[in-house]
C-alpha cells in the first residue's frame, strides 16, 4: 500500500519518508539533554522510592499511621509529577 504526501516547499514531510531512509538528527545538544532527563528521572525515582521505605516503620505503630498516609500520598503526588514531566519534556 503506498500513498503520496505533497512536499512542504523544496523537503518532503517527515512522516511521508519511510523510517528507514529517514536522516537522524541528533546534536551534542540533544544527547545531553537525554542523558540529564535520565539521570533526574533516575535520581528522582530512587529517592521517592527511598521515602516510601522509609516511612514504613510508622505503619505498624497505631499513633503513626497518620504520618504514615500523609507520608504516602506525598510521595504519590511527587511520583504523578515526576512522571507527568518526564513525558511532557520529550
């Protein structure tokens, strides 16, 4: 099956060239870019991650269980962050 996209002004449009003759377009820039995402997702992740388990000794003690939930959806929220800008800056 094949169809024909007209070109915008003297280039075709990206999706009409097929993905294997497509050029990669890749600059200092961007490589390092990815690598600091990764590293503050990563960095970001293990310390949410991190808080979680430390909050799990005021689980077990009824007068800390409060702090416990409060502690827990703090987290979630900063991990629906986290997420939500790591899919937004790509």
């Amino acid at each position: 099956m094949s169809f024909s996209v007209p070109p915008v002004g003297d280039r075709k449009v990206d999706y009409a060239i097929p993905i294997k003759s497509r050029t990669r377009k890749t600059s200092l820039v961007s490589v390092l870019r990815e690598v600091l995402v990764g590293l503050v997702f990563g960095t970001g992740s293990i310390c949410i991650n991190a808080t979680q388990f430390l909050l799990l000794p005021l689980k077990f003690f009824p007068p800390t269980r409060a702090l416990y939930a409060n502690g827990i959806r703090y987290t979630k929220a900063a991990a629906a962050i986290l997420f939500s800008e790591s899919v937004s800056s790509h």
